[in-house]
C-alpha cells in the first residue's frame, strides 16, 4: 500500500473533521466548533504559519493528519516547527503512517528553514511513545500549564 502526503485543501475538509473529532476523543477534549473553524480557516491562510497536511490511501481515503506551526524561538536564530497535532486512522496504525506524516513536517520544516522540529504526547501514549523513541530524542523536559 502506497500512502501520498500533501498539504489539505479546501475541499478535504470534510475528510478531516472525522480525523480530528477523533483525535479529540483519544485526548478526551471537546474543542468548540467555532476553534475548528478558525483552525481550519489558519491552515487555509498562506499569511498564517499553520499547516495542515494529509496522508491519503490508495484509494484516496484520509487516512491520516498533521498539523504544525512555526514559531521563533529564543534558543535559536532559525524558527522552530511545532508538531502540534498527529492522528492516524486506527485502522491505518501500525503501518508507517505516523512515521510518513512526521518525516513530512520534518521536509516542510526544512523547506521552511527552520532549526528544530518538536512535538509532545501524552505519558500515557505507549503506542505513540514507541515510534517516538524510535525516530526522535526525548527532550527530558516537562510541559506545564497554567490557565488563564
């Protein structure tokens, strides 16, 4: 099975939404519908630095998405790619979809010219974990949040 990333359009947005209710299930977040559609509409704007890309099945069936931000950094004279949100179809898991949509926003952030590219799961995300481990070096540091 051959899978073809590339950058979502316009039109794919109906093929998403089931991809990204889904993520916010396993996070177990409701994100309101108005936030999705300003998310969208900033994966749509070439003056916005998110990007949404999708990994397509022979079929043409999404399968899979990413999403990532580029953002200055403090720590580096190039900007810095934020790999904010990684979903997989559980029907599609396990067969190098993840991995293909990481080393997509690994060329995008390259072609952006950025220094780095980061991201973070939950602890709890064995799976994610595994393939993590596997392609990337764990950071050590720990998120904390602080409402407002």
């Amino acid at each position: 099975m051959t899978t073809t990333i590339r950058p979502l359009q316009p039109s794919d947005r109906a093929a998403w939404e089931p991809l990204w209710a889904g993520y916010q299930r396993f996070y177990e977040v409701v994100i309101a519908p108005e936030t999705t559609d300003l998310t969208w509409g900033r994966f749509q704007d070439p003056a916005e630095d998110m990007h949404a890309l999708g990994a397509f099945d022979d079929s043409g069936r999404l399968v899979g998405i990413v999403h990532a931000i580029f953002h200055r950094s403090t720590w580096l004279p190039k900007r810095t790619c934020y790999l904010q949100d990684l979903y997989v179809d559980d029907t599609q898991r396990g067969l190098g979809t993840g991995a293909s949509l990481i080393d997509a926003v690994a060329d995008l952030a390259r072609e952006h010219g950025a220094g780095r590219l980061y991201w973070m799961t939950h602890e709890t995300n064995a799976t994610a974990r595994k393939l993590y481990d596997r392609i990337a070096e764990r950071s050590g540091f720990i998120q904390y949040r602080k409402a407002l």
